[in-house]
C-alpha cells in the first residue's frame, strides 16, 4: 500500500509549497482538520500553511504551530457584514479576496462543499484545488473525490483521505488544540475569582450544542432538567464542584439549571471566549455534555466525556478515536441517526432519540469515568 501512494505522489508530480485548508464549520470540523494539517507538516516541513475559517472559531487556531496564517471571514460571516452595510460587506470581500491572493497559494484543501470557495481559489491563483464534489459543488476543483455524504466512518476518516491526492496517509488522527499561556493563566484567574482550588475535582457540563446549528441546536439538547440531576448527585455523591459551560446564546439553559439545583453549580456560561474555554475544559476531570462543540475540544485536550447524541450519527461525529475515556449515550429509536447528508429531517418522534436517555443511565458512565484515574 505504501508502494501505491508513493507511485501515486510520484504521478501527481505535486510539491505543495503554500497550502491554503478551507473549512468555514464549526468547532468539531476545524479540529477535525488537525490531523490533516499535522501530516502535511510532516511530509512537507518547510510549507507555508493558511487555515480559511469563520471568524468564530480563530481562536482555537492561533496557538497551533502548524499553522502560520489564518483567513476568519467565511461567506457566512460576509453575508452578516452585507446585511449591516453593503459598503462593508464589499470592502471585506475584496480585502480578504486580495489577501488570499497576495499569499500565492499553491495548492488549497476544500471542505466546505460549496462551489463558491473554489471559485475564490481559482481567481487567486490557486493551481491545484483538492476537494468534495459534494451535489456537483466541485466544479471548480482540479482534484476531487465524489461525496454523497459522511457514512460509517468518522469524519476524520473522511478529512484524511483527501491527502491521498498527495500520496500520503495520516497515521496519527489524534485531533490538536493547543493552548496559549495566555489562556491558561486567564482560566486560572477566573478559577480564583470563583474560590476554585487546584485542588478541587472539577466536572463540566455543556447542556448547549454550540453555536454552528444555530436554531437547529435544540434538536440536539438532551432535557436539561436531567443535566441539573446529574450535577446535584455529583455534588452530593463525589464532592465535586460543577462548572457550567457554554457560549453567551446558551445562558438561560445555565439559568434553568441553577434555578433548580439544590447545589448551586458554578455558572461560566456566556463568561468565557473561545480560547479561554478551552483552558478551562484542560483543567476538568470529566465533560459532560451534548454532541457539539466543548465534547471534541475535550477530546483534544484529554479530557474524559460522557456526551449525548440524538439525531447525529456518534460513529461519524462522536469521540475520535474511540477509548476507554469517552463515553456515547444513544437510545434505542429506530429514526436515528436521522441527521444524513448534511440535512436535518423535521423531527416527527417528539424526540425519542434524547428523551430515551435516562439520567440513571447517563448517571452511571459518569461514575464509572470518575471513579477511574
């Protein structure tokens, strides 16, 4: 096998100098990209790497060595700024179109499934454009392999096989989310305004699905009186202090929970940026949480998950690799996984898929992950 991608390296006669990834998703997909861009470093020390994201997720690419530029504007957040001012949103295009330009990117990684992104590339230059031909998008791609949809395999799987256009084979898939000292010693601050010791045996809970479903995350929430459960029997059963965790549109969940709690958890939702929310899911014991965002920065960052997954498919988009630490909770309806191909249905089961988890089952991976150092 080793032969073959080397013959087909040879063959492609490709030599990637500047390298430009493009993938405009939320916080799981950017970290799915670290695999991928790790091997290109190592198959191509001297290469100069952009990463093109959305403006929210920058901040969890700025401390990664392997990537020497970033480009935080996608069309999503270009379409926000014309709806602000035409002026704006023209200007912004065109600078970061200039940009791009200007860097002379050799060869691009597209996997935002969207025609436009390749088209970009091409007018800046771009010579050799490596994507999906998701729904015919692709056709502005030089290479690019057919995509129906992400199946039976972790997305991961899918990222890394891109480079077999290069010839080469990632072998470490282990995701990357590096940390400035920075952050770290922010989360340690705030750590200290809220009396938490090093001490302390901390658990979060993520009861949101973060921000790239927009309103669609509901459909991803696991009710979120049994998260307020789970943190009561914790804080009872194991001594531990429970932080809740979250971005700003996510706050009155981290209302309703302390609302009901007998013991008040420790509430961080909407008080942390990106970055800074990643060093304090470094410092937890365990996350508990809903299939989004926070679970796979916990991955990343080593931390042990217990997660809920509804509608999404836990073997496309759960914890990767699989191990010991990471725990899925699903439940036995036969419409899961119903999110498929990028699109999800109007739910018609009342959401059977979270309803039928239990907090006594949930309750118990918890226990086993903490009573394991």
């Amino acid at each position: 096998m080793r032969d073959s991608k080397m013959t087909i390296k040879k063959e492609l006669d490709l030599d990637p100098k500047k390298i430009l990834i493009i993938n405009p998703f939320g916080i799981g997909d950017i970290l799915f990209t670290t695999p991928l861009i790790r091997a290109l470093k190592e198959n191509y020390p001297g290469c100069f790497i952009g990463f093109w994201c959305n403006e929210r997720v920058k901040a969890i690419l700025e401390s990664n060595s392997n990537i020497d530029t970033i480009f935080p504007l996608s069309r999503g957040d270009i379409k926000k700024l014309y709806k602000k001012s035409w002026i704006l949103g023209f200007r912004s295009s065109l600078k970061l179109f200039f940009e791009i330009k200007d860097r002379k990117f050799d060869t691009s990684f597209d996997f935002s499934l969207d025609h436009r992104y390749g088209l970009i590339c091409k007018l800046a230059g771009i010579k050799e454009r490596i994507g999906y031909n998701y729904k015919n998008r692709g056709r502005f791609l030089t290479r690019k392999t057919a995509l129906e949809g992400y199946h039976g395999k972790h997305a991961i799987e899918y990222y890394s096989s891109l480079l077999d256009h290069l010839g080469i084979s990632v072998k470490n898939k282990n995701m990357e989310l590096p940390l400035s000292e920075k952050a770290l010693k922010e989360a340690d601050d705030l750590f200290g305004s809220f009396g938490i010791k090093d001490t302390d045996l901390l658990v979060g809970i993520a009861p949101g699905a973060g921000g790239s479903w927009g309103k669609d995350a509901i459909y991803k929430h696991w009710p979120v009186l049994r998260f307020a459960e789970i943190a009561d029997k914790l804080m009872v059963d194991f001594k531990v202090k429970v932080i809740l965790l979250g971005d700003n549109t996510e706050v009155p969940l981290a209302e309703e929970i302390a609302n009901v709690c007998k013991n008040k958890p420790i509430n961080l939702i909407g008080k942390t940026s990106l970055d800074n929310l990643a060093a304090v899911i470094k410092k937890l014991r365990l996350l508990i949480s809903n299939d989004g965002g926070p679970m796979h920065m916990a991955v990343a960052l080593g931390v042990k998950t217990v997660a809920v997954f509804g509608p999404v498919d836990e073997k496309v988009y759960g914890p990767y690799p699989e191990s010991k630490d990471h725990a899925v909770l699903t439940a036995a309806a036969e419409c899961r996984p119903c999110y498929n191909n990028f699109r999800l249905p109007v739910c018609s089961m009342n959401r059977r898929c979270l309803d039928g988890i239990t907090v006594a089952e949930a309750y118990s991976k918890v226990k086993d992950l903490l009573s394991v150092n």
